[in-house]
C-alpha cells in the first residue's frame, strides 16, 4: 500500500468539510440567522455556533495537515513505505475524521481534545520515523 491513499483520502474529506460549510453557509443566510454581507469581511453580528463550529473546524483541517501532507511527501521521497509509517497515516486520517465529526456535532472540548491528541501522536510518530530514516542513512 502507499502513502497516496491516505493522503488523498484526507484531500477529498477536506473538500467534503468546505461544501458542507457552503451549504451550512447558504442555509444560514436562507434562515436569516446570518446576513450574507456577514461573509465579505466576517463582521457584524455573530452567526450561529453551528456555523462557526464548521467553519473553525475547516480552518483546523487546514492546518494541522500541513505537517501530515509534509511527512507523507518526505514518506515517499525517502523510499519509506514500513507498514508503521502506512498505519500512522492512516490512523491519522482516521482520527482526524473522527475530530472533526466530533467538533461539528458534539463538541465537547476535553474529548475533542483527547481524539486530537491520538491524531498528534500518530503524526510525531510519522515523523521520528522519518528523522530515524534520515539519520540511519546519513
């Protein structure tokens, strides 16, 4: 198996989390519980938590992932492909999965913390995977 899978399967997540924020976005508006003229500079009165809890759990989606897509580029030009690294990637998209549902429809903070914290683990170990690598062949 390669690193592609998972990587691709936490892009099309990604691009899933920003047409349900569009929708939520649209539907808002349609409702009224937010003016549409909210969105061009993000002020006036505040919208509903919903949407801001989808809209802040994309945002969290695009940066966290910065350091997986880099560990799994470095993965695969580093000839890595160990099962540990394939099962960290995939845990990590896993749990990132589960965040994210977990923030958008229950959001309770010390347990979205704790499923963010497996999610970390499984990246550091990524990348010690990748620095003993590079130091193995140094």
């Amino acid at each position: 198996m390669t690193l592609v899978y998972p990587m691709f399967t936490l892009v099309v997540f990604t691009l899933l989390i920003v047409c349900f924020l569009g929708g939520a976005r649209f539907i808002a508006v349609q409702k009224k519980q937010v003016r549409a003229s909210y969105f061009k500079v993000y002020e006036g009165s505040a919208p509903p938590e919903f949407l801001t809890r989808v809209s802040r759990n994309y945002t969290n989606l695009l940066e966290m992932t910065l350091l997986f897509y880099a560990a799994c580029i470095l993965a695969i030009t580093l000839n890595i492909n160990s099962d540990a690294m394939i099962l960290c990637a995939w845990g990590y998209v896993i749990t990132r999965i589960i965040h994210s549902a977990y923030h958008i429809f229950i959001n309770v903070p010390l347990y979205r913390l704790m499923i963010f914290a497996v999610s970390c683990v499984f990246l550091l170990a990524q990348w010690i995977m990748i620095v003993q690598h590079v130091m193995a062949n140094s």
